[in-house]
C-alpha cells in the first residue's frame, strides 16, 4: 500500500466534523506553525518539500510564495482555487466534501505563511453544496480558536470566506478567478502584472490549488525534507488522481508517484482494469487539456522504458510522444471509443467556455468543433484534418491565458496519434455512423497493453 | 415587487462584509445566486436592477456579469431543471443515451420546458463528477450513475415533491 | 531635485530606437514608424486598459533585456509588453510573427459578414487594411457565419454586431468619456455581444465618440448612413467656438459638392482620435456656416480617401444634369434612358429594396 498524506483519515467516520477531525490529530500543523515558526520558516518548509502546484501547470508552490510582494500597509491576500472545472478532474471536490477541516488547516498555517487576514476559497458554482460543508467547518474552526482575532494568542487574525462561481471554467485560470472574486466577468487579465504583486483588488495575491494548499499540512506534520523522500525525483510527496472512463473502479486515489501508469490502470488498489472486459485503447493522464496517449505510448515511453505516474515519466516524449501529469484527471478510453466523437465532446466544452477575449480562441474554438462534428458524422473531407491541425496551430501559444493552448493540445495529439481514424470516418461515412473505428494498432504490440 | 426580506437583506449584508472596505462589487456572484433562488428561479431585468440598486452598481454591470455565467438563467426554467452532462468523460460512459431517454420520457427537447412547467432539459459541459458519470445537476445537488430506472425515480420523486408542495 | 530620466534601448526588425521607461513594444515601434509598427485592432493609447485581445499586435522579442537576453518562449502581445533596455524584436521580420497574424485575421474574418460594398466604414475601416495587409485570398470557412438579434441603439448610433471584433474600445469610451455606461459585452464566447441588454438608446454627450474609436464597422454614424461613400468625400479640418465642458470643436467635416456629410474627431496618422468631440458638434452641427473652416485635412496618399481631390470641383447634380441632357433624375440616374434592357414601364423607384431578375420578368 502506498503512502497516504491526504487521504489517510478519509474513511475515518465523522472526520468531516471538527471534533473528531481534532482527535485524529487534526490543526496540529497549525499550533506547529504559529506557535513556534516564522512565516518565512513555513514558506522554507514548503520549499524544502519540492511540491508542486495541484491544478495543473504543476509550478513550484514554494518558489510561487517568496514571489509574493510585502509592501508595507498594504493588505496581501490568499486565494483557493477551489474551480474545479477541468474534464476528468474532480479531487478537490472529494477533499472539501469528505475532510473539509483538512483544507482549512492548510489554509489557516499558508495564510500565516503569507500574511494573508482574509483568505478566500474560490468554488465553482456547480458545487454548489459544498459550501455548506465548508462555512460549516469554518464555524467549528473559528469557535476552536483557529480562525478569527489572534489565533493560539499568537496576535495572527486570519478570516477564511467562500466565494461561489457561477459556472465558468476559465475562473480556474488564476486571474480570470480574481476578476471572477471581484464581481466581474471572468476574463483573463494580461501578465505581466503577475497576482503576486497586483492580484485581488490591485494587492499581492497566492492563488493555489485546494490539494496543493491541503499538502501543506502533512508537510508540516512531517517536515518538508521527509515530504520530499516520497515520490521521486521533481516529483515529491503524493498526488490525488481522479479516475474515470472506461474503468472498473473509478474514483479518486493517492499515489506517491513511484508507481506506473500500467499498474495504476490494472491493479485492483486504483483502477480495477478496464471496464467489462475491454482492452485499453487510450488515455488523457491529466485533465482533458493534456495530450492523449494511446495504449502503446501510455504504458512504455518511447525509449521502452515504462511510463511511471509522475510529472517526469508522463511528459517524458514531450508532446509528440508524452503528455503531461496536469490535474490528475486520468481518463480512458477503451476499445469501443471512438476518438473522433470523444475529441468533438472536448472541442464542444472549450468553445463553451472561451471568455471571447481573444480573437484566436473566440473563433478558432467554434470553427474546430464544427469541423469535428462534420467528421463524426461521416460530412468530413479529407482537407479538414489538415484544417483542424492549421487551426489548433494558430490557437496555440497566441491567447493571453492558457485557455487557448488548453483548446489546442488535445485536438492536436487526437490527430497526431490517430490520423487514421479521422481518414476512416471521412474515407467510411455511413459506417462511422454506425460502428467504432475499434482499437487499430494502437495498442501494438498488445501484450503491453493487456496487464503484466 | 422585487423586494428581499429582512433575513435576506441580512444575509446581504454579511455577504458584502466578506469583502474589503468598497469593493462592495465583488458580493455580485453570490447575491445573484441569492437573488435566482428568492425570485422564481431565474433572473429578470427587474431583479438585476434591483441587485445593482442594492450593491450601488450600473444595471450594466450586473447584466454584463450575467450573462457571462452559464448558471444564472435569463429566462423562467421549469421548476426542476435536469442539467446532463455531455463532456467527453460522461460522453464515454453513456451520458448520450441518458439525454436521449429523457428527452423521449418528457416528450421535450434539450432547452426547452414541459408545459406543465416542471422540467427544464438543459446539457451542461463538464461538472466535475466524472468518476461517477453519467450524471446532472438538480437543483443544488448532483445526481451521478445514472440509468433509465434511476432517471424514472428522479421524475417520479420530482413530481411527488411538486404534488405535496402544491 | 527630478533624476533624469534613463532613455531604453530598443531594437525592433533592426532599427534602434531610445524610449522612455514605462514604453510599450507597440509604442517604441510606432516612434519608427512605417511598417514597423504593429497593426493594432483593440489597443488605443487614449483609452486606459485597452489592448491586448485581438492579437494583432503579435511580436517575437528574440532577446529580452541587456541583463536578460533569453528570448521570450511565446510572441507576446506588443501593446501591453513594456521595452526593456536592450531588448530585441522582431516583427516584420518574424515569419513566426507573420504567421500568427495571418493566422488572427483569418479568425477574425471567417464569422465577419464581408459586406463591405454595404458598409459605411468601407474605406476607413481598420480591418480592411488588416485583411489586404495579411488576410488570404479566399476563405476556408465553409459554415453559417454568426449572426445576432438587432440591437437598436437610438437615433445616432448604428450597431451591427456581425462586423464587431470585439476590441472593447466603445466600452473602454463609454467608461472613461461619460459618466453613466449603458452598453457593455454581453454573453460570452464566440457568442459576445455589444448591446445594452435591455435595449436602451445611448445619448451621453460624448457616446458619439464610440463611432469614431470603433476599428469597424459595427458602429457608424446613423445620421451618415448610405449617404456616401468616405472616399467621395472631402475631409476638411475646422473648429467652433462648443461650449461642452470637455469638447474642443476641433472636427473633420466630410464634404461632398458644399453638403457636409459628417463631421468626426480629428484622427492622428494611427486612426487614433486626437481630441474627443461632443454629440451636438458630431451630430447636429452640419453646415458650413456652423464652423471656421482651417483647410483640407492632410490624408495619406496611400488611404483611400486621397482620392478626393479640391481642385476644380463641381457639384454631383451638375455632373448629372449634364449627362441627363438638363432632365432631372428621379432616381441617381434614369436608367432607361441609357439601358435598352429596362423596359419603361417597371418604375424602379416603386421597387422595395434592392432589384432582383424576378422584378424584370413579364407580368
């Protein structure tokens, strides 16, 4: 069994209420921190502990807290991200839903690391039952003593507010979530100003990511250097994936990222294999944004070696050949999918939610997604996959957020890695209405991709 | 008249205090959901002026933040509205057929309302249960692992809460 | 004592330039001038916070500073990106830069309705230059282009959201120059709109100023529209004595024959007001003896609009009399008289909108 950090206490009964959450030894990081450390010392332990952002660009969390201007009398703020919106990624919500106290823990001990009186989670919408959960542990924190005026006696004020979104996917981009905190529309704002010298309300701002905000309480129980023996290399500590598709037991799992992605798929502690019997044709390791694998390229990198759960291991090939650790949102497809119609849903959800600022992503998102639909059904031509590749091209690397790159990448990898698909279905358009493409050679040799 | 109680008001209040000394604005998303679940389920020009009278804003300016999020309905919706989810990992566990079956069930199509005004069939991209997918949102909560029996006993218990409550 | 400020260095496509800190790429590069400097859609310098989300403007910066040469990963936006000392770009001379912008404008163009022979800003409209400069010969968008509901927006504006770029500029106008906005983005996505919402007509005092910053035609002047073409017309510079708090009265007045079509703000060599003018000078100030006249305005022989010329002039209706043999027309022009192909007994006039082969055909 591989070690828990976050999730060890989850199936304890009544953890989500303080009382019992305290005697599991909960808000000790908290008493360790304010009592006997300085907020510099927090943010060196975080450092030392090598984690890396949650959401997805994976930056180190450390590095982005001493980036944090202190002008004198001016107020700085920490925010959580807590829109979770990416496809295939719903950790965050399992940990506010099931351990709340575990997040606001780690909040109170970062907010006393930056200096931040009035932190505020940020949730999407659409969760829009959590924020009971979580103003309800609030409560029982503050009447403990651990949020309100001089906390511990320490002379730390520190109020934590939730602040629910109104369904909008780019509020998970970090200024866009600040323009969304400040009563406005959800466009991104252009960099640099960076949040850490100009984020919420023109003051200093840390956005992090709950499960990167939440490991900041083991990493004081244990100490960052003891953190960062788990896992390997880049890759320390333990990460949350969420699972789902075509797979026996999906859900959210921890790893310490020393396992392979062949093992996490196949055995019965994470995934359970794949669902009635299929064999593995792809993969989104990370959140619908990073590249699709297929069975092949997703269970051995490119040089033979076997593809680990890590930020290194995944990303390993770059973009033609990897893809990327991002949320954690594991998706898989399984012989019967089609990667035409799945690639269509993804290009459907990033023209919903384009802000519409720039005029790449504006346009270019709604364009690709029509031409997918004339693909999938059997209308496509040949000339349009060139299209969609142009296209995807053009969006790439040219918005002000990442938004843009995020529409890009996995029409991109789609047609890298399954051309053939997409000339099938304009090749057969009256078959590809009724039957799938099926699993081709992507998972040549097949032995790697039936389990060990 | 759009008018929040007093409690409500309170509530208001609270929410404005959450947020530094004038920036009263950035109260806007949680007094419209405020607002959305007091005044019918949906937000009228009459509503939107009356939370920008309330946060000192221009009407402008809570219409242009409404419209810019999906959740805040502009029109009158059924009184429950079933938002599916149709995003590639719903999509790869049947989220397809679930829209389709409840399509046929309620003689409706997506987006629109049944005339007896109960349901509303909206698809929605991706919320956030893909691990428990198919799945939509009623209401403030979600309903995952969805199938046509369990589509059944949604509707049926729907109606059984609107036949009690009326 | 005031420091003397330092002066930056800058390269852009190889010509070396000294700007002040604090200077934009797009800025530094229109001090060159030519075709240096970026083409810029969203961005306006008299407007604050505009710039950044047409990405036009793209430049690469191949060498970021004297203290940090590492060139920048991706082409950054030239109209929000401050120069450093020592910095490096490369625009006209980026294929990568090049690429991009062909790119934008192709995206901006596929849902644009190309009604330029019906549009008013045709001649003076940023986004045909853009096109010419950088667009394609053809289009490979092979769907419905976007469409919208009709927004009205009372007597002096006209509003076609098909051509709209989404700049922002209006909004930015109508925050900045009045004191109550009533029309913003509405919606989001590839479905943003400009509109009041609630269908309200704009008439702040300096709304009209919207027309005159908007790089298309989404928003042009009602009282001119399908009165001409810009390029018949006549830019003459004057001014009168407007007692609007804010308003100069330094106009444009655009002259056809000694009618005066319209009157704008005077634009610097970038399309770029030089000074915001008020609703009672654009809209209701429409005849010579309104104004002191300077003298014709100085165009770019390049625009379009050079084309109008000021010697020699005759009035249209004395051109017309001429070729009519002294008749008076009924129409522009009494087509039957020099067509043998309209029979005389279809009166024209009496067709509603444009004439099509159906009007033609016997009974």
């Amino acid at each position: 069994m591989a070690r828990k950090l976050l999730l060890e206490k989850a199936n304890v009964p009544g953890i989500r209420g303080y009382e019992v959450y305290r005697r599991e030894g909960g808000y000790a990081s908290v008493e360790k921190a304010l009592k006997n450390m300085t907020p510099d010392q927090v943010t060196d332990e975080v450092k030392k502990s090598g984690l890396r952002g949650r959401g997805g660009a994976g930056f180190p969390t450390g590095m982005k807290w001493s980036f944090l201007a202190k002008p004198e009398g001016v107020p700085r703020y920490l925010v959580c991200n807590a829109d979770e919106s990416e496809p295939g990624t719903f950790k965050d919500r399992y940990l506010m839903e099931f351990l709340p106290h575990l997040l606001i823990e780690g909040l109170i001990v970062s907010s006393y690391a930056l200096g931040s009186k009035a932190t505020y989670i940020y949730i999407r919408g659409e969760y829009a039952w959590i924020p009971d959960i979580l103003e309800q542990a609030i409560a029982e924190a503050r009447a403990a003593g651990f949020l309100g005026k001089n906390i511990l006696g320490t002379g730390f004020d520190c109020e934590i507010y939730v602040h629910r979104g109104a369904g909008a996917y780019i509020c998970g981009e970090e200024t866009a979530l600040l323009e969304s905190l400040e009563g406005k529309r959800g466009n991104p704002r252009i960099k640099p100003p960076f949040p850490a010298v100009r984020g919420a309300w023109d003051c200093p701002t840390v956005v992090n990511n709950v499960e990167t905000l939440a490991a900041v309480v083991p990493i004081m129980n244990i100490g960052g250097e003891e953190y960062a023996k788990i896992g390997v290399g880049k890759s320390t500590g333990t990460k949350l994936i969420s699972a789902c598709g075509n797979i026996n037991k999906p859900g959210v799992y921890e790893i310490d990222m020393t396992i392979s992605v062949e093992e996490f798929i196949y055995s019965d502690e994470y995934c359970g294999g794949i669902a009635n019997g299929k064999r593995l044709k792809a993969c989104i390791p990370g959140g619908s944004s990073v590249p699709i694998l297929p069975a092949n390229l997703l269970l051995k990198t490119v040089k033979g070696e076997k593809r680990m759960m890590n930020y290194e291991s995944l990303s390993d090939g770059g973009f033609p050949k990897g893809s990327m650790m991002g949320s954690g949102g594991f998706i898989v497809l399984d012989e019967d999918q089609c990667v035409v119609k799945h690639t269509l849903t993804l290009a459907r959800f990033y023209r919903h939610e384009s802000c519409g600022q720039c005029s790449p992503c504006r346009e270019g998102t709604g364009w690709m997604e029509k031409i997918l639909k004339n693909i999938d059904t059997g209308k496509g031509k040949k000339s349009d996959i060139d299209l969609l590749w142009d296209i995807q091209r053009k969006i790439e690397g040219n918005t002000i957020c990442p938004l843009g790159d995020a529409a890009a990448w996995p029409v991109a990898a789609a047609i890298r890695h399954f051309r053939d698909e997409f000339e099938w279905h304009v090749d057969n358009p009256q078959e590809c209405l009724v039957r799938n493409y099926g699993l081709a050679h992507y998972a040549d040799p097949l032995e790697i991709a039936t389990p060990a | 008249m759009v008018q929040f109680s007093d409690e409500k008001l309170k509530k208001v209040n609270e929410i404005v205090g959450r947020y530094p000394e004038g920036k009263q604005k950035s109260a806007l998303l949680p007094v419209l959901h405020l607002a959305q679940e007091e005044f019918g389920g949906w937000l009228s020009v009459e509503t939107m002026d009356y939370v920008a009278t309330l946060l000192k804003l221009e009407p402008i300016e809570v219409y242009e933040v409404a419209t810019f999020y999906s959740m805040y309905n502009l029109k009158p919706v059924g009184r429950y509205m079933f938002e599916v989810c149709q995003t590639g990992p719903c999509m790869l566990r049947g989220s397809d057929d679930i829209i389709d079956y409840i399509k046929k069930k309620l003689g409706i199509g997506v987006g629109e309302t049944t005339p007896d005004g109960l349901f509303t069939l909206k698809t929605v991209e991706c919320l956030g249960a893909c691990g428990y997918a198919p799945m939509m949102q009623l209401g403030k909560h979600f309903r995952e692992h969805l199938t046509p029996e369990k589509v059944d006993q949604i509707i049926e218990e729907c109606r059984r809460t609107a036949a009690a409550n009326n | 004592m005031a420091e003397e400020k330092k002066l930056l260095k800058v390269t852009i496509d190889n010509i070396t330039v000294e700007v002040e800190p604090g200077t934009s790429i797009l800025q530094a590069a229109r001090k060159i001038g030519g075709d240096v400097a970026p083409p810029a859609m969203c961005y306006y310098s008299k407007l604050k916070g505009t710039g950044g989300k047409c990405r036009t403007c793209l430049v690469e910066v191949a060498a970021g500073s004297t203290a940090d040469p590492r060139p920048m990963p991706k082409l950054v936006a030239s109209c929000r990106t401050n120069v450093m000392d020592g910095m490096v770009v490369k625009n006209i001379t980026s294929e990568k830069v090049i690429d991009a912008r062909n790119g934008v404008v192709e995206m901006l163009l596929i849902n644009h309705p190309l009604d330029c022979p019906i549009c008013d800003q045709a001649g003076e409209c940023h986004l045909q230059d853009l096109s010419y400069e950088n667009g394609r010969p053809g289009t490979r968008y092979e769907f419905a282009r976007r469409t919208f509901e009709k927004h009205d927006l009372g007597p002096y504006i006209q509003l076609h959201m098909t051509r709209c770029i989404l700049c922002y500029r209006c909004v930015f106008t109508a925050d900045q120059l009045t004191n109550k906005r009533v029309h913003g983005v509405l919606d989001r996505g590839d479905h943003s709109e400009i509109a009041t919402y609630i269908h309200q007509s704009l008439d702040n005092d300096f709304i009209g100023n919207i027309i005159d910053v908007c790089p298309v035609g989404a928003l042009t002047d009602k009282t001119f529209r399908f009165k001409n073409r810009v390029w018949f017309l006549k830019p003459v510079d004057a001014h009168r004595d407007c007692n609007h708090p804010g308003c100069k009265g330094k106009v444009t007045l655009w002259y056809r024959g000694d009618e005066v079509f319209r009157v704008t703000a005077r634009k610097d060599q970038w399309g770029e007001v030089e000074d915001w003018i008020c609703n009672e000078c654009r809209f209701e100030k429409k005849k010579t003896s309104d104004w002191t006249i300077e003298g014709p305005t100085k165009v770019s022989r390049h625009s379009v609009i050079s084309q109008g010329h000021y010697v020699g002039v005759q009035r249209p209706q004395e051109v017309l009399y001429d070729v009519l043999d002294g008749r008076k027309p009924k129409l522009l022009m009494d087509i039957h008289s020099v067509s043998e192909v309209n029979r005389p007994d279809i009166d024209l006039s009496k067709i509603e909108g444009p004439a099509h082969s159906t009007d033609f055909k016997n009974d």
